[in-house]
C-alpha cells in the first residue's frame, strides 16, 4: 500500500532544501514524528508506572498483614515459627517472601526462595525491576515491628516476567505501529502539500513560457484554487497586462520614430551629399564638417532603418516571401558584391552538387552580407574571409569564418542580443548593436537557426542552418 501511494508522488529529480516543498513536508513531518513519538513514549512510561502501582498496592497489603498475621500465630507458636507460617500462607509461585532477622541471617523463607534473590542485588524500600536467568522480579524490602518491637527486614520478590514480556511485546508494536503512521503520514504529508503548490508551480511555468508578444493575452484561472492563490493569479494577471499594454507603446513608439525620422534624414543626407558634390567654392574645414554630417546622417538612418525592420519582426508584419532557390548561385552572387565594395578576398568552399532551399532571396542575401560585412570589419585587411557551404541528409550548413580579433567566450551568448556590442575591437567598429538582432530575426523567420563559436585573437565562425529542400 506504501509503494501504491509513493508511486503517486511526483518525481522530484534532486531535493532542494530550499524550496517550500521540501520545507513544509519536513516541517510538518518532524513536528507530526514528534508529537506521535511523545504520545507513544507516555503511554509506555504510563503503562510502566501501572505496573508498578499494582505492585506497591502488593506491598502495602503485605506491610499492613504481615505484623497482624505474625501476632496471631505468635499466640499459639514461637515468633519464628509464627513468621514462617505467615510466610508461607502469602507465599505462591509468583511471589516469594523471606525473613532476615537483625543479624541479617534469613530465619523465615518461601518454598519458591532462591538464594540468588537475596544476595544478587542490594535491595531497597523502593520496589525496582531486577533480572535474574531470564526472569523478571519486582524486588523490595520492609521492616517489620511485630508486638512493636523490631524483629528484622521482610523482604518481597514478586515475579513479573509475563507482565514484563507483555509490556515489551506492546512497546514493540505500538513502536512498530508508531513507524508506520508516521512513515504514511509524511507520505500524505508530501503528496498533499505537493497538490497544494501545484497552482504556484502552474505560475512559475506559466511566467517562464510566456514571450512579451503574449503578455496582453495571458489568463490565469485558478477558480478551484484557495483564496491566496486566486489573489496572487489576479495580481498577476493585471500585472501582464499592464507589461503587455507598455510594451505595445513601447513598440509603437519604437515604429513610429523610425518612421517619422527616416525620411527627414534621408532628405538632410541628399543635400549634403548634393553640396559636397557641387561646392567647389567651399573651404577644406567645410568639406570636412559636410562629409562628416553626411556620414553621421547615413549611419543614422541605417540606425532608423534597422529599427524600423524590428519593430516590423514585433508587430508580425515583417514581409518574408518563401521560395525555392539554389543557394550555391545566390552565395556566389553575394561574395561577388562583397568583393567589390570591400576589395577583400573571400572563398567560397562548396560541394560539387548544387543545394536548394526555400527561403526569402532578398532577406537571405542580407543575412549572409550582413555576416560577411562584420568579417571585414573584424578582421586585419590581409586576412581573407572564407564562406563554406555543405550539407547533411535534412540540412544544408553556411559558414562565414573570419580570422579577426574573435569574441570572449563570456559574451558569445547575448550577442544576438539587440544594442550588444563586444567590447574593446568590435566596439571601436563602430556598429549599433542591431545587426545581429536583425539577422537572428531574419533566420528565424526563414526557419533556419544561427549560432557562433569564436576563439579571442583567432576568428570566428557563424553559421546557418537551413532546412534542406529535396
């Protein structure tokens, strides 16, 4: 029956001591062994102390005859023959009387007397438990006035071994039967406790899962649930849905300053480009100052630009039209435009048979040129950069390695990250952190996924994977 209700238990994979769980199951589980364990501990002291109220009610019947019987018999026999008399009327197998006079010499016994008894152990007024060869006696001794004189010590040995033995055989089984209760209890102690936090852990996984496009459109219901719980589910709640409300703002925002600011810049940026061109009447220190706004604003609306394409990837509207393209063709066709306007070399590694994929034309070659823009960029000017195609029975596997300064492995990470940047090298290129971002974005949407692996001082190399299209 234990191991049915055990088995129903959820599997815990290792025990945390530090989380509720484990704390109220021990919490309640200690204080329950505990208080069984003191209930169990004063019924056997309880059960004990009877016992030896029953035999001092003995000892005191004794007490309270024995000097009256003496005096009688004492009337028609001598005194020591009184006292043997009256021994032997009390006596029986279970107890055992013995008389020792002021010399400590035993002038009066039981049939049953043993001498063990009488030199085994020191006795005293107070009955105490003494085990002879197995045998359990209740032992004590009294003086005794006869005709109010004293005449010696009676001394009282009161076999309790069947008592004894039933004692131990109820400490046993109300020990064993302590055990088990508490051994089921801690079981339904756990189980119950662990039904009781299953709306909480319902929370957690609910809060771990959820993405910031969801946070307006989460609902939690614990109807069933205690009060507590229902109240924190709502606090919850409202909570997310004031999160999702800032984010939508915030990605409207986002949109519409992308927006709005392109065009302007874009406009500033042609007629500085358009004076640059025709001020042959301007001064060195103006040329520089116009070249210099002309390059901020470029790289400003590129900025804008590669904002304005997120918060289309947030919003949903990110235009990806799929379609079936030989990807050696289109790599080919990339390198030769990179090479162009970089004037670096770059390899391109292939296998013989051409791979096809369904992706978006437009977005994949900005992926791949974006990659290969921060090759160069990251890399000395007499290092080339290598693009290696290859494929697998499901995949097809581009990458783009540099042998560059290279990324700590502490941030390779967060890289994809939107507004990281490297420090040290990559900062000092003077990117804006989205790149990345966009390109995750972008893979992403194809279906593909992107990682890197990277050596500090010795280049890195990111790659897509793709599925393979047969």
């Amino acid at each position: 029956m234990l191991a049915k209700i055990a088995s129903r238990l959820p599997k815990i994979k290792k025990m945390d001591f530090n989380s509720l769980r484990v704390r109220l199951t021990c919490g309640i589980a200690l204080l329950s062994s505990l208080s069984l364990g003191s209930v169990a501990m004063w019924m056997s002291w309880r059960m004990e102390y009877l016992l030896m109220m029953t035999h001092k009610d003995t000892v005191e019947y004794v007490v309270n005859r024995f000097p009256r019987d003496v005096e009688i018999y004492s009337e028609m026999v001598s005194t020591q023959v009184g006292i043997q008399k009256t021994i032997d009327h009390l006596s029986n197998k279970k107890n055992v009387f013995w008389f020792q006079n002021n010399d400590d010499q035993i002038v009066a016994k039981s049939p049953y007397f043993s001498p063990q008894l009488a030199i085994s152990h020191e006795i005293t007024s107070t009955p105490q438990l003494i085990t002879i060869d197995d045998e359990h006696w209740l032992m004590c001794g009294i003086p005794a006035n006869i005709n109010q004189e004293f005449m010696g010590n009676l001394y009282l040995a009161q076999n309790v071994t069947n008592e004894k033995l039933l004692f131990s055989y109820l400490i046993s089984s109300l020990t064993v039967t302590t055990s088990i209760a508490v051994a089921i209890m801690i079981i339904a102690i756990a189980y119950y406790i662990s039904y009781s936090l299953k709306p909480l852990e319902k929370i957690s996984n609910l809060a771990e899962n959820i993405s910031a496009d969801e946070l307006k459109e989460v609902s939690i219901n614990f109807n069933n649930s205690p009060n507590e719980v229902k109240q924190l589910a709502q606090t919850l709640e409202q909570m997310l849905m004031r999160l999702g409300q800032s984010w939508d703002n915030q990605k409207q925002l986002l949109s519409d300053v992308s927006h709005e600011l392109r065009t302007p810049l874009t406009i500033v940026s042609g007629y500085l480009q358009s004076t640059l061109r025709r001020g042959d009447n301007l001064t060195t220190i103006q040329k520089e100052a116009l070249t210099v706004a002309s390059s901020e604003a470029d790289r400003t609306i590129k900025l804008l630009q590669e904002l304005l394409e997120l918060a289309r990837a947030d919003h949903g509207t990110l235009n990806i039209n799929l379609e079936v393209v030989t990807v050696n063709d289109l790599i080919r066709e990339i390198i030769s435009m990179a090479e162009q306007y970089s004037h670096r070399i770059i390899n391109f590694i292939e296998e013989k048979k051409e791979l096809k994929l369904k992706v978006d034309s437009d977005r994949f070659k900005q992926v791949v040129i974006n990659l290969i823009d921060n090759a160069i960029k990251y890399s000395p000017e007499d290092q080339d950069i290598d693009v290696k195609i290859a494929a697998n029975n499901s995949s097809v596997i581009i990458e783009i390695i540099d042998r560059g300064f290279g990324i700590p492995l502490a941030q390779q990470n967060p890289i994809f990250e939107r507004f990281y940047r490297v420090d040290e090298a990559r900062n000092r290129a003077g990117g804006t952190g989205l790149g990345l971002a966009i390109v995750k974005t972008l893979v992403t949407g194809m279906n593909g996924e992107i990682t890197v692996f990277s050596h500090e001082n010795k280049g890195s190399i990111f790659t897509l994977k793709f599925p393979l299209y047969k």
